[in-house]
C-alpha cells in the first residue's frame, strides 16, 4: 500500500512540475510572450513587442502562492484517496 501512495505522489508531483513550468506561447504580429502557469497564469516572459525585442519578466506572486497551494492540496487529496482504497 505505501508503493502505491509514493508512486500517487510522484505523479502528482511531476504533473505539478510540468504544469508550474510549462510554457504557452502567446503570439500575434506586434508581441510575442510567452506565460507560464497553471490553473493559474503566475509568470510572463514578453520577448518581442512593436518596439522591437526585449526581455521583461512579470510575476504575479499571489497567483504563483495560489498555484503552490492547488497542487498541494491536490497532493494530499490523492494520498488520501489511494490510501483510503487501497
């Protein structure tokens, strides 16, 4: 039953992983960004706009927080659900 918990768990958190940093490409003729996040959008890396290319950052660290928190929690719920039925 403890495989089953700990192998829940680096599934969770490997998919939290990958969903804190993936990237989803923003682009029309005049930008180009790039933000990362979800459920919630906690980053935004803008690298080319009218003006020509740059490099700005933007975080929204109540959105990173509130990010952290969801798939925290989502980790204990699935340990609770896999031990529980298993």
């Amino acid at each position: 039953m403890r495989i089953r918990v700990l192998v829940a768990s680096l599934v969770v958190i490997a998919l939290a992983l990958l969903a804190m940093l993936w990237g989803s490409t923003y682009s029309v003729p005049d930008l180009l960004r790039v933000d990362y996040g979800l459920p919630l959008r906690w980053g935004t890396n803008t690298l080319d706009t009218l003006a020509g290319p740059v490099d700005k950052w933007s975080v929204e660290v109540m959105s990173l927080a509130l990010d952290l928190v969801f798939w925290f929690v989502m980790l204990i719920v699935v340990q609770f659900l896999v031990s529980r039925h298993g």
